[in-house]
C-alpha cells in the first residue's frame, strides 16, 4: 500500500517517521500506560493492554525512540524504574522509553473517576445520564495535570519537541505546558464527542477548559461534526477569533487549529490473526460452549459502560422474539460485557440492570434446552473475540453515542469470509464511513428489532455486497492513516525562535 495513494500501512508511517520526525524530541501523554508491570507469584510480567491509540502510536514511537508519559497503573510497575521513573519498553526489545506519573488513591478518586468519568465523560455522550461536578474533583483533576506537566517538561528539557496529548483525562495540559515552554509543538486527540455549545455551558468551568485546550497547535477529533461544535462552543463562551472556514481560533496572538482524523484498526494485523490456527481452535470452542448447532448467532461485544445502549439492544432481542416466534429456540444472542469503572455508582447500577433484564428474556422464552441470552461480563483475548466475530450471523454496535467505535470495525475486518451482518447505531463515528451496515436508531426497541430480523433475512448475496464494501472502507481508514494524518499535521509547524 502507497502513502501517495491515500492508503496507508505500517511501513509507510514508518517511513516517514523516520524521514521527518526522527530528529526531534516526540513525547505522547496518555493516562494509559502502553505495558503494564505486574506480580504473577514470585515473578514480574509485562502485559500489552488492548490499545488502538497505543497500537498506532507504537512504530511512531520505536522509530523515533520517543517518550511516553502515563500513570503507573500495575502493582509491580515502581519496581522496574530506574531513579527517573523510566523503563525501556517493549521488554523483549527495548525501542522507546516509558516515563510513569505515580498517582495516590485520592487523585485517581479525584481525577480519573471523578472528574474524567462522572463529569466530563457523561458531559460529553448524549446517553441521558447526568454528569457529576464536585468541586473537590476539578481542583484534584487540575492537580494531576499539572503533575504530569511537569513530568513532560523534565523529559522535554531544551529540546525541539512535539508533544502528542490523548483524550478529555487532559484538557487543562496543553495550556499549562505552553505557558512554561512555548517552544514546545503541542497536539491533543479528544477521542470522545464534543457536545453542542448549550450542554457545554452547564459545565462549570468551561472557561478554564476551553483556554487549557487552547493552548494546543493541532486538537483533533474523531468527526468534522465534533470540530463544530467545539468552534461553536468557543466562538460563545469565551473571548476570541474563530475562523469556521479554516476550523483555526485566535486567542491572545495564538491560534490553534481543529481538524477531524477518524481512528481506526491495524486492519492487516487483524486480518492476520483471523487466518491463524489460534482463532479456528477457538471457534470450535465457541461452537461446543455455546452448543451451537445449526442455530443462528447474534453477538454484542462492550465495555459495560451506559453509553453502548446494552439494556436498549437486549430489550431490541426481546421484541424480537415477541414479534417473530420463529427464532424462539433457534436464535442465541451472546453478550460481552466487560466491567469497567466499578468504582461509579452509575456502572454498577448499569451492571445490575443487564443482569436482571438477561434473566427476564431467559425466563420469558428459555427452556431447559435453551436459553436466548448468554451474557458474559469478563474479557476475551483478542483471537477468542474474533472467533466469535467470525462464528456470527450478526453483530448489534447500539451504542446511545460514540466518538467512533473500533468494535464495528474490527467485525468487519474479522470477516475475511465477506459474510455477516453489522447492525450499527447512527450514533457512532463510525456510521459515516461504514454505511452499509443496517443502520438503526438504539433508542428505538422496535427499530432494532426490525433490524435483527432484516440480518437473519437477508439473502447471502446482499450479505456479501454490504460486507465487502464495509470491509474496503476499514482497510482504508486504518489506525496507521490516523497516526500518519496527524503527524504529517504537526509537522507542518515551525517551531518559534527562542
């Protein structure tokens, strides 16, 4: 694949790290650490974590032998760093180094479940759950950033350096590290959505929020639609120039510039793994613990966060199987839910209500022999989820709001078989590239009802067409044209004159 073609691999991304990045100083914030350091008995083992940011970010990384800044998060991780905080990773081949922030019980309290995901998180999502804005938290949330601000300086030094900030953990960052360095070249990703102007303004301290973003060069999001908005929001709240027809706001002699990069998969790595031997042993694993014989199968694979609409989609099945008696007994419908952020009141109440509505619709149409939802709330290696991607007939992604989704992708790069359904919410990023998918409304049970029955009907050849096409478009808006877009954006700033 060409990088003058518009497609990138890679290679390609490699390339031109190594052309035109390598020489300068190139640092990545994230509140994830990209390896994790943890006790297994007596012995220290280094894990991976499920990443498409870090997956993107890491040949950016090895290539340059950059820096990234992230929490220290695994129990084992203080004893691998040197005097510095630092690690060489990965540990089979050291290429880059990992410099971790250690945070106490009551800023990861503050900051990270507070601040981050009961108030700027449900802020950002329209899934119709109030946000939660503690004062205690902002000052806690503007104490971490700071605390990684310094971290950044000290690796940054005097060097040319571009600093490439992940996600709504770091919004106050941007303004504090160019304010202690303005030679620093600085971009930010905000991976989830930007709400409109109105909901923004029941945050109660936009203001502070707005200019920390601002004092970005490049901040990027998912979606144009998301850049609007945040101009919108700026262009009401506070004082400043905002130019709609280049996405650039002006503040105080300093401009930054907003731009859309869609994220997506390592879409050939995926397609590797769904040919291996590992995926086909774990089909017929699948098949035998699901005693899948001869039945259809519908899959839904989450986070158990309330933006993914899982309620909404189990309450679609149950309609399903009212309104069409032909898939009791002939239909099992397995739901992956991950638990995440258990420390929320809102997620275990979440938890609580997916259990109860999963034996309502086991009770209400199960038998002995069988039972329409399997729901499993643990994580799956990745070829364990690929093996079930490739086992069903259809796949519901009904998230309420989404910045993108990289599960609908990865279907759709799992299905080397170019067959199988996508049942996609029109609430998700991905939606605007993947538009063969059955799109649906989530809020609507009878609409996503319609939309299982259109999948399990759906003639073999009409299958074929949607799949291949949706399979094209996440070959082509793959993770490494993510990375490559931004940072051929970063690169086009000059750096100021001291």
């Amino acid at each position: 694949m060409r990088r003058g073609l518009g497609v990138w691999n890679k290679q390609a991304l490699h390339e031109l790290v190594e052309s035109r990045l390598k020489n300068y100083r190139f640092i990545v914030v994230a509140n994830r650490e990209p390896f994790i350091h943890r006790w297994s008995g007596s012995q220290i083992e280094c894990i991976q974590p499920a990443s498409g940011m870090a997956t993107a970010l890491d040949p950016v990384m090895r290539a340059c032998d950059g820096v990234w800044v992230g929490h220290g998060s695994g129990d084992a991780d203080r004893d691998v760093v040197d005097d510095l905080d630092h690690v060489r990773v990965p540990p089979e081949d050291p290429a880059y180094t990992l410099r971790r922030v250690w945070l106490t019980r009551e800023e990861e309290d503050g900051y990270y479940y507070g601040m981050a995901n009961s108030g700027l998180w449900p802020l950002c999502h329209i899934a119709f759950t109030r946000p939660v804005f503690e004062p205690h938290d902002w000052e806690t949330y503007r104490a971490v950033n700071a605390k990684f601000a310094q971290a950044v300086l000290e690796e940054a030094g005097d060097e040319q350096t571009f600093v490439f900030i992940q996600d709504y953990h770091f919004a106050l960052l941007p303004r504090m590290l160019k304010e202690a360095n303005p030679r620093l070249i600085i971009a930010q990703f905000w991976h989830i959505p930007w709400p409109s102007r109105e909901t923004m303004r029941v945050f109660p301290w936009k203001e502070e929020l707005l200019l920390g973003l601002l004092g970005n060069d490049l901040l990027g999001f998912h979606l144009r639609y998301h850049c609007q908005n945040f101009l919108d929001t700026v262009d009401r709240a506070i004082e400043s120039r905002v130019d709609m027809e280049r996405f650039e706001v002006t503040r105080g002699g300093k401009s930054t510039l907003v731009r859309p990069f869609p994220i997506g998969i390592d879409y050939d790595n995926h397609q590797k793994i769904a040919h291996s031997q590992g995926v086909a042993k774990q089909m017929e694993r699948w098949r035998s613990e699901l005693q899948l014989d001869g039945q259809y199968l519908g899959i839904g694979i989450d986070r158990l966060d309330y933006t993914k609409g899982i309620p909404d989609r189990l309450r679609g099945l149950d309609q399903l199987l009212e309104s069409h008696p032909e898939y009791r007994g002939k239909l099992r419908f397995v739901q992956i839910a991950v638990p995440t952020r258990v420390e929320v009141d809102e997620y275990r109440w979440l938890s609580q209500q997916v259990d109860m509505l999963a034996a309502h619709i086991n009770k209400r149409w199960g038998n002995s022999s069988w039972q329409p939802v399997t729901l499993l709330k643990r994580h799956y290696g990745q070829q364990a989820m690929i093996a079930l991607h490739l086992l069903a007939d259809f796949c519901v992604v009904s998230s309420l709001h989404d910045g993108l989704n990289l599960v609908a992708k990865e279907f759709v790069a799992s299905r080397h078989d170019e067959n199988g359904v996508l049942i996609l919410s029109h609430f998700t990023g991905a939606a605007r590239e993947l538009t063969d998918a059955i799109l649906i409304n989530p809020f609507s049970v009878l609409e996503t009802a319609e939309a299982m029955h259109q999948a399990l009907q759906m003639p073999e050849t009409e299958r074929r067409r949607r799949m291949v096409k949706l399979r094209a478009a996440v070959a082509e808006n793959n993770v490494y044209r993510w990375a490559g877009k931004v940072i051929s954006a970063l690169l086009k700033f000059d750096f100021p004159e001291v």
